[in-house]
C-alpha cells in the first residue's frame, strides 16, 4: 500500500472523528441554546402578564370602582386582564398559551387540569421553589412552559375569596356561590403558567447544525485535499524519484541523473545520503573493474 493511500485513510479516520465529536458537542450545545431562548421568550411573557396584572391593580380597579355599576366587572380582576390581553398575542401565535390555573377558581375557565394541578401541589409541597420549567407534548408538538405559584399575600385578596358572605354580591351573583372561596393568606392556590412551542426554535438550532456541520465538512475536505498537494509536491514525488533512480543505479542502467540534494528537510537529507552512497557504488565498481 502506497504512503498516500495510507495517510489519507489516517487523515480521513481522524477527520471522521472529528467531525463526530464537533458534531455531537454542537448538537448538545444548539438544542439547550434553542431551549434558553423558548425559556427566555416566555420569561418575557410572564413579566409582560405581570406588567397586566400591576396595572390593573394600580389604575384600572380604582377608576371602576369610582363608578357605580350594577354588575360585576371581571376587568377589574388582575388575572382577567393578563389572560385576556395574552388572548391578543394568540391571534397570531395560536400555540402560546397562559394561564392562571387554580385548584379552587372564581371563573370555571381558569381551574387547573390534572398536569396543572401537578405542578400546582409541587408549589404547595415545597414553598422555595419559586419557578418550574419543563417539558410536554401537545396535539401540536412537543412544548415547553415556563409556571410560577400564585401566591395570596395581599390580603385584600381574601374579601373576595374568603367566604360567601364577605365576597362582592355581584361577583357572587356572576359565578355563584360554589367556587373560588376558602382561600387562605399565604397560601398557594394556583399557578401562572406560559405555554412555548418548541418547534420553531428546534427547527432553528436544526439548521444552524447543519450548516455547522456542512461547512465544517468543507473546511475538512480543503484541507485533505491541501495536504495531499503539498505532501505529493515535498514527499512523495521525491521520494519516488529517489527510488527510480536507485532502481536504474542497481540495474547498472548508464547516463542516470544526478538528484536534486538542495534544501534542509529530511527528503533532501535522503538524497544527499542516496548520492553519497552512489558515488561510494561506483567508486568500488570501478576498483573491481581493475
């Protein structure tokens, strides 16, 4: 087997594992990237659902109730304002979702379900964790949610979810008596919960993989093909002369020329050697021809 089919089967195992190991650690690197940037994004979302809830605390609930209504006004609650200004960003995301899911609501539509209720009790069991990322499958692909405990500490709070007969009548006659009390300060009764896709920013970390590994599979080959020019231009071509001539020289082949002995590498050391050699040959031939 020739030197160069034996290097470039060495170059190509190690460039194969190369590219394996980049390959690998890249993969690894882009998906928890992509991950930090759905976390992020929903991140940003709980605090935009916050940003909701403080103002209607702090300006909306004042000026309703300066005005004297007959019924009940939902807007006026902090958790109806951030899922409904949420509903607005769903237009046009349909996969997002928040929700302030609770064990026992006011509202029916915002009673957690049985994972909800999970993470739910995971609040309620262990009272420093104050944020649960993870992961799950939706009829829509695979989703990651970012949920926080809502917590009563206002008590303020309580004069609608107490009792019965402490909470508003218009609220009572709105959703009934049934729901949405025996709430208790400093307790958890449900959770904020956004819903990310996973797929758009998947797919993302997906194609700058494979435009990784494209690319660096190009710098692989530029590079084999280089070495395999310069090794044949400074080793192997002259190392094959060097045989040739060797050849002709042991055949007592006549007119053979002279090797180039010019330079400071070890090819040029060889054939400097070789010439020395030759001479030595035929300085002995010549005194047996005596």
């Amino acid at each position: 087997m020739k030197l160069i089919i034996k290097f470039n089967l060495v170059l190509s195992l190690t460039s194969a594992i190369g590219l394996a190991a980049a390959g690998l650690i890249s993969s690894q690197v882009l998906e928890e990237h992509a991950d930090h940037e759905i976390i992020e994004h929903a991140r940003m979302m709980m605090e935009s659902a916050m940003a909701v809830r403080n103002y209607t605390i702090k300006e909306i609930r004042p000026l309703l109730k300066q005005l004297d209504h007959e019924e009940f006004l939902p807007q006026a609650v902090p958790s109806y304002a951030a899922t409904q200004n949420f509903k607005t960003l769903q237009q046009d995301n349909p996969d997002y979702s928040y929700k302030e899911a609770v064990l026992n609501p006011t509202n029916p539509r915002d009673k957690a379900t049985d994972w909800e209720t999970d993470i739910i009790m995971q609040f309620r069991n262990h009272a420093e964790v104050s944020e649960i990322v993870g992961e799950r499958e939706t009829p829509t692909g695979t989703s990651l949610y970012l949920a926080r405990p809502i917590k009563i500490t206002n008590k303020d709070c309580l004069s609608c979810h107490s009792t019965v007969d402490q909470a508003p009548e218009k609220m009572v006659k709105l959703y009934g008596p049934a729901n949405g009390f025996g709430w208790q300060h400093n307790e958890v009764v449900g959770s904020q919960i956004i819903n990310v896709p996973a797929a758009v920013a998947k797919e993302k970390a997906q194609r700058a993989f494979i435009t990784f590994m494209l690319s660096l599979t190009t710098i692989f080959i530029t590079l084999a093909l280089f070495i395999n020019f310069m090794l044949r231009s400074l080793i192997t071509q002259k190392i094959k002369k060097i045989a040739d001539i060797a050849d002709q020289v042991s055949k007592g082949e006549g007119n053979v020329p002279e090797l180039d002995t010019q330079g400071n590498d070890e090819v040029a050391e060889l054939a400097r050697s070789f010439k020395r050699m030759r001479v030595s040959l035929e300085k002995a031939m010549k005194m047996l021809d005596e």
